[in-house]
C-alpha cells in the first residue's frame, strides 16, 4: 500500500442520456479515512512511509464518531468502481475476535472487509456495532480508532450509465402521435383537428413530446455493493 494520496481537480463525464460520477484519483490511488471514539485524536500511517494518513476527530479524515456503545453509520466519500475497505485497529493483540460489524460483516485486527461500488453515489455508508467485549478487554471505549481505505477504481458500467441505444428518443426530439407515424398531431391540409365541441373545429395544438433522460439523483441511490473479506 505503498501509495501517496494524490489530489486531482475534480474530473466530470457524461454518458449520453446519463451522468456518471467520476473519481478524481486515477485507478489504484488510495485514500485513507478514520472513525472511531471521541478521543481519537491521532493518525494512522495506513501505508508504511512512516507519515501519518489520518488524523483523528475533527479533520477532514474523520468520518465518523461512534456512540458510547460503539455504533454507528460512517460515510465515506466514494465514486463508482471504488473499493472501501474496512479495517480494525483496536485491540489488535486479539487478532480473531469479532471488533465490530461493518454492514453485517465480522471485521477483525487479522481481517477486514471490502466493499465493491457498482452505483454513481458519492457517498458509501457502513454501519458499525461493536461486538462483545471478551473479559475486561475488546469492549469499545473513546480510544479505539479504525481505518477505512478507499481504492479508487475504473467506473463499473450498469444500465443507468450506459448510452441509449440509436432508436430511443433523444432530447428534443419527438414521438409520433398515436396512429401517426410523423410526430404530427393529425388534422387537415392547415394544421386543424376535429373536435367535438358542438359542432366547431379547434386548431390542433401539433404538441410534440419531449423525452428528457434519465437523471441520477446520485444522494438518493442504494448503493449495490459486492462484499469481499481480506486476510
């Protein structure tokens, strides 16, 4: 994990007829994020060039403080075809014993869990219940901290964000009215449509439908997530 955060302008792409939420680090950076109790107030050298990545509660790598019984949601900042990594560093003399949940899954100091985004969200949230303490230890309290790593990855295409095909509506364009193959309303030779209003013939309105595409309301999506635990 020998790899320096690299901060890049944010990149923007649209997919015809879609928006696609692009990662402003190119595939395989990482970056490092914290969570934890309340008194974390220092950062974890996640990648092993002795410099600290994080930097605890209040920074901008924090993402998460946990209630007094170590749960919680943490949210972490994502695009589509990241990877989040969840990983414990509390009571890391208890290699096999079950620290917390990360969405339902066991994370340990030996073990943590990574999620696959396969959605155009921006943001990833990870539910975190502590597990039981084993004796007087592995019980949550305000000094334990953990890290999450997210690999950015290339976007990972689903139908929201693949291009319509070459018969589907474009903006602006219209469909034919009912029966009329044209995309005109039907009438006459000046444009009238016969209207049984009492015997008096209206002017047809010609509306013409304008399809819009569809827009990703990136906030509101569930995000679909493959799960993958690490050794």
């Amino acid at each position: 994990m020998k790899l320096k955060k690299v901060f890049a302008g944010v990149v923007a792409a649209a997919l015809a007829c879609s928006t696609v939420a692009v990662s402003a680090f190119a595939a395989g950076e990482k970056s490092y994020y914290d969570f934890g109790g309340q008194q974390v107030t220092w950062g974890t050298d996640a990648d092993g060039d002795e410099n600290p990545d994080t930097a605890g509660v209040g920074t901008d790598s924090w993402i998460g403080t946990l209630d007094e019984n170590g749960n919680g949601t943490i949210k972490v900042p994502v695009t589509n075809g990241d990877t989040v990594e969840v990983v414990c560093n509390s009571w890391t003399d208890f290699a096999d014993h079950v620290m917390f949940t990360a969405n339902g899954e066991d994370v340990t100091p030996a073990q943590s869990v990574t999620f696959t985004i396969t959605e155009d969200i921006t943001e990833f949230a990870i539910d975190i219940a502590w597990g039981e303490a084993d004796g007087d230890n592995c019980g949550f309290n305000d000094w334990c901290g953990n890290l999450v790593i997210v690999t950015a990855g290339d976007p990972v295409e689903t139908p929201e964000t693949q291009a319509p095909a070459d018969d589907d509506p474009q903006v602006g364009e219209t469909e034919p009215a009912p029966g009329d193959c044209t995309g005109d309303a039907g009438g006459d030779d000046n444009g009238n449509t016969s209207v049984d209003d009492g015997g008096n013939n209206n002017p047809g309105t010609g509306v013409a439908v304008a399809v819009a595409p569809a827009v990703l309301a990136a906030g509101a999506l569930a995000a679909a997530v493959v799960i993958r635990k690490r050794k």
